[in-house]
C-alpha cells in the first residue's frame, strides 16, 4: 500500500469508513434477510471483521469488501438455518417411548376399567366418579346428592370392593 491512502486501522478511518458504508449495507442486509435483528447481526459482525483484517484491505476497495463480506456472512446463516430446520425435521418423536406390549396392555386395562364402572350399580358408579374422576369430597359429593357422608362413604367401599376384585388397587 502506498503511504499516501488511509490506513483502515486507524480508528479514525475506521468510523469513517463504518459511517460511510453501514447504513447502505444495513439496508442491503434487511433486504436479503427481512429481519432488523439479523440484519443487524450480520452488519457487525462484517466490521468485526473488517477490524479484524484492516491490514489486509485495500482502501480503495473496502466498499467491495464489505458487500462480499456482508453477503457471504447471510449465505451462512441461510445455511445455519436450513441445518437446523433439516435437523429438527428429521429428529422429531413420532410416537412415544412406551414398547408395543405397554401400549397394548393400557389399552386393555383402560377397558377393562371402563366395563367394571359400567357394570357398577348406579349409585355407587355415581360416588365413584364424583369421587375419583371429579375430585370431590365426600362432604361435596353428599350435599350434591342430599344424603349423608356415611352413605357416600358406603357406597364407595362397595364399589371399591368390586374395583379391586375386577382390575386390583385402584
């Protein structure tokens, strides 16, 4: 380089050359990316860059050097992107991580469970959702039906006795 052009090392220089570039190329960024941020992203990571390598920049060409820099740093990110899209892609869980047998033996005990309520008498098949599917209280569940908390009670052992012959602990 001669001795007569600007040193792009110089911080002087710099900031002129980064007042006098960056808005265009910030621009050109936004156009190719449609996103402030990573248009951004990409405009300071170019003048990193060019920091990085200010020896090595013809002054006369920095503007070039910027826009090639500015473009190939996007072409990485589009890249980046379309890795991570193809990797997210190709590693989604399809189904779950219980074997064949456990999902044929839920399926069977789930109805099983339904035929042993149904066959339960009325009353007590009553208690027993109010109770174990609903999540109310003994007390809720005897105000809702207007009898006692020892009928309620009553009646949910019973049908907890056939529960248990039938299908085991519930």
């Amino acid at each position: 380089m001669a001795k007569d052009k600007p040193n792009i090392c110089n911080s002087k220089t710099f900031e002129f050359v980064y007042n006098t570039y960056a808005k265009d190329i910030r621009r050109f960024l936004f156009f190719k990316t449609q996103d402030i941020a990573i248009a951004e992203d990409i405009l300071q990571d170019t003048f990193v860059k060019l920091w990085e390598n200010c020896k090595k920049v013809d002054p006369d060409k920095v503007k070039s050097y910027l826009y090639k820099i500015a473009n190939n740093k996007f072409i990485n990110e589009k890249k980046h992107e379309k890795v991570v899209k193809n990797f997210e892609k190709h590693n989604k869980k399809t189904g779950t991580n219980e074997s064949p047998e456990f999902i044929m033996l839920e399926k069977e005990f789930i109805e099983k469970l339904e035929r042993t309520i149904a066959s339960l008498p009325e009353k007590q098949k009553e208690v027993f959702l109010l109770n174990r599917i609903e999540k109310k209280k003994y007390k809720e569940i005897s105000e809702m039906l207007n009898i006692s908390v020892k009928a309620v009670e009553k009646r949910m052992h019973l049908a907890l006795i056939v529960m248990r012959k039938e299908i085991g602990n519930v």
